[in-house]
C-alpha cells in the first residue's frame, strides 16, 4: 500500500502547488514549508537561513574555510561552540525529518531529497515533475518575479539541485529510474495532480 508520495521538481514547474493539491485531495499532510519550518527548529535557527542552504551545494570558499577549520587546531578547539548552518549540516537533519515522516506515512514530501532516502521503502511512490524552461519562466513571473529574475532562477537553481543531488547521492539528477511516474505540469496543476493520484491507485489495484 502507498502511504508516502515523494514529489520532486524542476524550479518553476509548479511542483509544489501540484503537491499540495495531492495532499488535499488525500487528505494526508504536506512536508514543503513544514519541512523548512522542522528543520530550522531542530537546528534552532531561523527559517531563511535553511531556505537559503536548502537543497544546493555550499560555495567552494565555505567549503575549504570549513575543511580548514575541521584541520586546524583552532577549529577542533571551537566546533563545539560554532553552531554551523549549512548545506551539510541541514541535509543531515533534513534526512532525519524525511526518514521520520517516512515512518509515519500519509504524507507528500516535497523535494529535500526524499526520492532519495526513501528509494528503499515499498510504500513510497516518487513523482519527478518538469516543464518546458519557458513555461518555467511565465510561472515565475505570474508569482511575482521580473522577467530578468524568472530566467536567472530557472536557469540556475535546477544546477545548484543537480550539484547537490551529485555531492550527497552520488547519481545525476534527478536520475530517471528512481521514478514511477514523470509528469509534464503543462498539463495544469489539477490534471497533474489527478494524473498522479490515478496512477498511484493504479499501482495499488495492481499491488505494485
């Protein structure tokens, strides 16, 4: 029996509202914001500061800073005192989560890499949305972002996904075969979402 549908996405492609209209029609619970909102407080920090780190490599000055930190005898002397918000630290705790809410079930996780830890679990439907880039763009802009900002992010945040997918899981994103289902959003967001919830029942009437 599915009780877990993981949801990940190309930016702009609407992944998440397709997600949250998944959760409503199931009735389950939603893991997008809430799961930004969990980790920040398990790390007690702020919810930007997690949005900021989320799903995307440190830069690689931070990355050697750090490297030098964990080296140095200064370093060893203040890791206990420096509290680290960054990509490593988050994806840590954001496995925790993913896996945690996993075991509860009834739920729609979105990105955070839960097609990935959750590769090995018989109750988890993985859905990998996309669209065209220039449909990417019009929905970023319909949301509020100028033409010049909606091109930059789609052309760039979806690189950060793939680097960060390659560093921590060691597979080109979003690595196909994980997936039971790929879905263009071109569709609309309620014909994406219905098209997903009919194939999970698919699989269910099957007993996939």
């Amino acid at each position: 029996m599915i009780r877990v549908i993981t949801i990940e996405r190309e930016y702009g492609s609407g992944g998440g509202d397709i997600a949250r209209r998944v959760a409503e029609r199931l009735g389950w619970k939603l893991w997008d914001q809430l799961l930004t909102n969990e980790i920040a407080r398990l790390m007690d920090c702020d919810c930007r500061a997690v949005e900021k780190h989320e799903e995307r490599r440190d830069p690689l000055s931070y990355r050697l800073f750090k490297s030098f930190m964990r080296g140095s005898h200064e370093g060893t002397q203040n890791a206990a005192r420096m509290r680290m918000v960054d990509a490593d630290c988050i994806r840590e705790v954001a496995e925790k989560v993913v896996k945690r809410a996993g075991e509860e079930g009834n739920c729609v996780i979105v990105g955070r890499g839960s097609a990935y830890y959750l590769q090995n679990r018989d109750d988890a439907f993985h859905v990998f949305v996309y669209a065209p880039f220039d449909q990417k763009v019009r929905r970023l802009q319909a949301g509020g972002k100028d033409a010049k900002e909606a091109t930059e992010l789609a052309e760039t945040v979806d690189r950060d996904r793939a680097d960060y997918i390659k560093q921590y899981f060691g597979v080109e994103w979003p690595d196909r075969h994980r997936f039971h289902l790929m879905i263009n959003s071109t569709l609309g967001d309620g014909a994406a979402a219905q098209t997903i919830l009919n194939v999970v029942g698919l699989f269910q009437n099957l007993g996939i």
